[in-house]
C-alpha cells in the first residue's frame, strides 16, 4: 500500500509542461444525463455556475529557482576544475495555478501563497480568454495567502460567504484549472470543518471536502449551491498528487481576514493571544477532570500577554471563539491567527469545571511570515505602516540603496499627503498612486517640520 502524503495542488514544471497520461472513461461514466425526463426539468448546477465561474481564474507563473547539484569525479575531471560541484544554480521554472476574483472594481484576486511565492511573472487568464498581468500586492506564507491585482475592465467578483455557518453535509463544488486542462468543476459535499494539525501550513483551520480537486486547483474556488465562496482549495491527501476524495480548503472567513488586513496594511497584521497549550484528548480530560474531551488546553499564558490581561490563566480550556466551537489547540491557534492585531474576540473557556467568558484585544505577533510588495516602484526598500488614528502613513525601516533612500525618505518619515491630497493609511496610498504616472509630491513630516520630496 502506498503511503498516503499531503500535497499542495500548484502544479510546477521545470523549463517545459510534463505530458500526463489520459485515461479513457467508460461507457457508464461517458454517459450523457437527459435534462428533462417525462417533460419534467432535471436539476442542474449550470445556472449558478454561469454566474461563479467567470470570477475563478488560471494562473501561470515563470520564474527562477536555485538548484544544487553534485557532480562525479568524471566531470571535476573534464570540466573546469575551479567550479564547485556544489554550487547552486538557477533554473528556470513555470507552474500553473487558480485564483478567485474577489473585487471586481480594484481587480483584486486571491490564490495560494505557494502559486506565486518565487514568481518573476504572473500571468492571468480570464474566463472569457483574456490574458493579463498580474502584480502581487502582498501574501502570508504561514496561511498559503496572497492577494493579486490586475488592470482590466468587465471583471465579474465572486460573492463571499460566511464560511462559518458551513455544516457538514452541505453541498461544495470545486472551481479551477487542474493540470492545466482548462477550467474544470467538481461537485461534492463538505466532509469535515476545522481540520488541524496537518502541517501543510502554520495556520490550519481547514475545509475537508470530497470534490475532486488535482494539482493546478490551488488558490480555486470552492463554493456552496449559491455559487457563494465558502473557501480556497490549497491542498490534498492522496498518492503521488492523485486525488482520492480528501482535499482541503482555506475556509472564506479566514481568507477574507487576511486579505483585508493586506489590502489596507500591505502585509497580515496577525493578532496573538500569548498562549502555549496543547489538545484537549481523553487522558487529559481525565487528569483535569474536565467534562469535555475537544478544545484548547492552556498550559502557559505569556505574561503581559492579551491572555494575560483578560485574565485567562494556565489550566484553562478554550472551547469557543467568537461563539464557533473549537475542537483543538491548532484550529484554536488557526482561527486566532486569521484575526488582525487590535481585534478583540470573545472566548468561552472551561475553568474548574464552570464556563466563563472574555473578552480579549489582541496584540500583534512579532513573527509573521508575510511578503508585501511595493505600492510603487520609487518606494520599494521602504517598509510602511499606518500611523496611529489613521493619520498618515509612517516609514518604519529603509533598506539602503533602495529606491526610496534615493529618492530621500528615512527612517520615521511621516507620509500626510501626496500632491496635496490627504493620505490617511497605507490603502489611500496604495490607491492614489494606482494607474497614475508623472511626478508626485509626497508631503512628509520630519523631525516635527513638514516637507516635500518628488518621486515619479
């Protein structure tokens, strides 16, 4: 028996697409289903697919990877006896991914961090044909996120839905492009919800889904019979990339989180609660006579922590999350770590045998695996964060040499306003600078004195 793996569904190939065996079908499953039976309509998924599936996009990136390779004696002895056997070498890449549509207006698009992490291009294609560029706005690699954007008009968003009102059972049907086929829908129900522990991702909270999903389906959608985004597929349990009926996706809700905090801050701002801890099983549940065997056990709380200040203490059993069942310390840590910095989240906690509740704000993680890209081309090597009261934007670090040391800026420059108009956070930015092209006057406060520096 094979042993069975977790894989991530992007499909990569080195220098040229692999061919794929195909599989002829047999008669049964070749079948075709009348649409009426007795003059009596059939039903159909066409009608709301016709609606969903322009927002679901196929993704294909180039790019360039390090590659180490060793070499015989033979080839030390023939080749050019300075190179090192050992030294990496960059190889070009293209792999094949999916996306989802989820504002039609900015052109925003969601995929999986692992589709475009090491990508020099990004490339769409549209529904209806269409090809563009795509240019990454920023991504988290310990949730598989990333947000796109694109330039184009007739654009068609997915609606978003609450992922959190999923119950297993209900209907799921899986939007992407596996193996490069061209879009492709699969239809299943909802297997499983706060799948954890996995450790396909840092941050797991996942939707188990029996759709078919393959390789080429990350960053797709999965949607309920509204045709409603209920989550992202990223990856599958199966062997050699085979699906077997187990694929998983990033639940809507925790994606929707993270790409906010994205668009408005450039990178996740992920929220901590300052907690180490452990799954509620059955010999715990014995040792601390607790009367539930599912939750998250607190073995520390952090001092000065945002457990620590809403007194929540070691011993605690977190059993809810903003009213959502919690069945373990991962989907604990997965839900919490979906949750922007300054939020605050209402927990019910076991303590002593007696439920309780807090309510806790949370604080920022000091380790977030996050990329962000530039907002402009003059301002890349500037790390940007809001400024307190949405007032203004503040440049925390420069990189020297970068554009935006030559063009002036520092350390601690306050951004207030470019070509005169107001800039209250890193989004305004973002958005003024969009499709503009010329000279700008970025109105900066230094040292209390207000000045002008020009960038185009």
């Amino acid at each position: 028996m094979k042993k069975l793996s977790v894989i991530s569904l992007s499909a990569v190939f080195s220098a040229a697409l692999l061919s794929s065996s195909l599989i002829p079908l047999n008669a049964h499953a070749a079948s075709i289903w009348p649409n009426s039976v007795d003059e009596k309509t059939m039903p159909s998924l066409a009608p709301m697919l016709e609606k969903s599936t322009p927002a679901v996009v196929s993704i294909t990136v180039k790019g360039t990877h390090e590659v180490k390779q060793g070499s015989s004696n033979l080839f030390r002895f023939f080749g050019n006896p300075n190179q090192n056997p050992n030294q990496a070498q960059q190889r070009p890449f293209r792999g094949l991914g999916s996306g989802v549509i989820i504002d039609a207006k900015e052109g925003y698009i969601v995929t999986n961090n692992h589709v475009i992490e090491k990508a020099d291009e990004i490339l769409i294609t549209l529904k209806d044909g269409r090809q563009v560029k795509a240019e990454k706005i920023g991504s988290d690699a310990d949730s598989d996120i990333a947000l796109l954007q694109i330039d184009t008009d007739n654009l068609t968003a997915i609606k978003i839905a609450d992922s959190d009102k999923l119950r297993v059972g209900d209907f799921a049907i899986a939007i992407g492009s596996p193996f490069g086929l061209g879009q492709t829908v699969t239809s299943g129900i909802v297997s499983a919800l706060g799948r954890s522990g996995l450790n396909i991702e840092d941050y797991e909270d996942f939707i188990q889904t029996d759709a078919a999903i393959n390789s080429g389906n990350s960053g797709g959608a999965l949607v309920n019979l509204r045709g409603e985004l209920i989550g992202i597929n990223t990856a599958i349990l199966g062997p050699n990339g085979g699906n077997i009926g187990i694929g998983f996706a990033i639940p809507s809700n925790m994606m929707n989180n993270l790409a906010k905090q994205i668009i408005e801050f450039g990178e996740v701002r992920r929220g901590v609660l300052g907690v180490s801890g452990r799954s509620v099983n059955s010999e715990i549940a014995k040792a601390m006579e607790l009367e539930t065997n599912q939750g998250g056990f607190i073995e520390q709380v952090m001092p000065g922590s945002a457990a620590d200040e809403a007194g929540i203490k070691a011993g605690d059993v977190i059993t809810q999350v903003d009213g959502k069942s919690i069945k373990s310390f991962s989907a604990l840590r997965g839900r919490i770590g979906s949750i922007g910095a300054g939020k605050k989240v209402a927990l019910t906690i076991v303590r002593n045998g007696n439920k309780k509740e807090f309510t806790v704000k949370l604080k920022q993680s000091q380790t977030n695996n996050v990329a962000a890209a530039s907002i402009h081309r003059m301002l890349e090597g500037a790390k940007l964060e809001n400024n307190n009261n949405n007032n203004g934007v503040i440049v925390k670090t420069i990189k020297e040499g970068s554009p935006a040391a030559l063009v002036g800026l520092q350390s601690g420059d306050l951004i207030t306003a470019i070509n005169r108009t107001p800039i209250n956070n890193v989004a305004d930015l973002r958005s003024y600078l969009k499709d503009r092209k010329g000279v700008f006057a970025l109105n900066i406060v230094r040292d209390n004195y207000s000045q002008y520096l020009m960038i185009r």
